[in-house]
C-alpha cells in the first residue's frame, strides 16, 4: 500500500491518502489514483480535472505556474491540489 506521503510529503493530508495509482489520462483512471494534468501539446491535462475527480482520483498533480483561476471551482477539498 502506498501513500501520498511518500511521493508528496508536504501534501495536504498526504500521510491518510492511499494511492492506488499514477495517471495521466482520465479515460484509464481508476478509483484512486493520483491525476497528473499536464499540459501537452495537444490537449491541456487542467481541462480534464472534473473528469478526474469523477473516476476517483485522490489527488491532482498541477504544473507549478498554473493560475488559480485556471482550476474548477469545486474540487473538494478532500483532494488535494499539488503544485
């Protein structure tokens, strides 16, 4: 089992966070998951993040220079939003 501590210590409420999963594509995320939202070349990973948090991710890793204003509204604070 492993958890959020180990990759990202300072997290919020890393050490109670199972992870069950690394992902970075919301069409093959699983319950538990973490969802990395990379912004590519093609598709930006932030437009992706409600479809993230319906499949159960656990936490959603962000790029550091991504704008406040450039994430949903209604991420539940529950997950926590990694910089």
């Amino acid at each position: 089992m492993l958890r959020l501590v180990s990759l990202y210590p300072d997290a919020e409420n890393a050490s109670s966070i199972v992870v069950t999963a690394l992902c970075e594509d919301t069409r093959r995320l699983t319950k538990g998951a973490v969802f990395f939202a990379h912004v590519g070349s093609k598709q930006n990973g932030l437009a992706f993040i409600n479809d993230a948090i319906m499949a159960g991710c656990v936490a959603i890793v962000v790029p550091e220079n991504s704008a406040a204003s450039e994430l949903p509204s209604n991420i539940p604070f529950s997950i926590p939003v990694i910089r």
